[in-house]
C-alpha cells in the first residue's frame, strides 16, 4: 500500500509542474519554416533595393548642387526610403523571431501567456508570436 501512495503522490506533482502545451508536429511545421525563409530573403533582398534607391546614397548628389525643388525631392525621396526600411526591419525581425521558434520547438506559442496561438491567425499571418489577445494589449 505504500508503494501506491507514494506514486499517487507523485503523479500529482508532475501534473502540476508540467503545462498542457501541445506542440505541432514537424511535418507541419517544415513547410512552414520553408514559407518563412523565403519570406525572410525577399524581405532582405527588398529592403536592399530601397536603401540602393535613397537619394541621399547617390554620390553625384555630393557634387551638384541643387535647386531648393530637387532638394525636397531628395528629402521627401529619403524619408520615404527610411520609412519603408523601418517597416521592413520591424517584419524582419519578426521572420526571424518566428523562425528561432521554430527551431526551439515554441512555435505556436504565445511569448507573453504561454497559450496556444490561435492556428487560424497562424494560417494568416505565420510569423506570429502573440496570441490576438496579446497582440491587442501591445498595440494598446
């Protein structure tokens, strides 16, 4: 009899200490980190040809001196560039954050509660790291 009390004793601790996360398969989840990769590289090669196509890395720039309408062209022209660039860097970052999950087995997983994420909002946007819950209360 104390071996069966000694063992209920213990199945309670594990259910306890262990969360109930289900985690996806990785025959799932290797057309996924695919999808993600090639988003990645485009998202890199795009946010190259905008920096290529700031005014303010054109050399000729330098020498020439322009009218005051070029010059707002260029500065239009630049803070249009930044702009772009700032965004793409932010959905870099979230590729590669969405990636790292992957490859430590918490893709699917809310960063912030540790819930599942939502596969419907996966199959929209893979790249998520939040629940909608989550989200929501970060763009708050």
């Amino acid at each position: 009899m104390k071996k069966s009390k000694k063992n209920t004793k213990t199945s309670k601790r594990k259910s306890t200490t262990v969360k109930d996360v289900i985690n996806f398969p990785s025959k799932l989840l290797s057309p996924v980190s695919a999808f993600l990769q090639d988003k990645l590289h485009l998202l890199e090669r795009r946010r190259t040809e905008i920096d290529e196509d700031d005014p303010f890395k054109d050399t000729s720039r330098l020498i020439d001196n322009a009218a005051p309408d070029a010059d707002a062209a260029e500065q239009f022209g630049h803070a249009r560039a930044s702009a772009l660039k700032e965004q793409l860097d932010r959905k870099i970052i979230q590729t590669r954050k969405a990636l790292s999950r992957i490859k430590i087995g918490k893709y699917g997983i809310c960063e912030d509660c540790g819930q599942m994420i939502d596969t419907d909002r996966l199959m929209i946007y893979p790249e998520a790291t939040l629940c909608a819950k989550d989200q929501a209360k970060r763009e708050k």
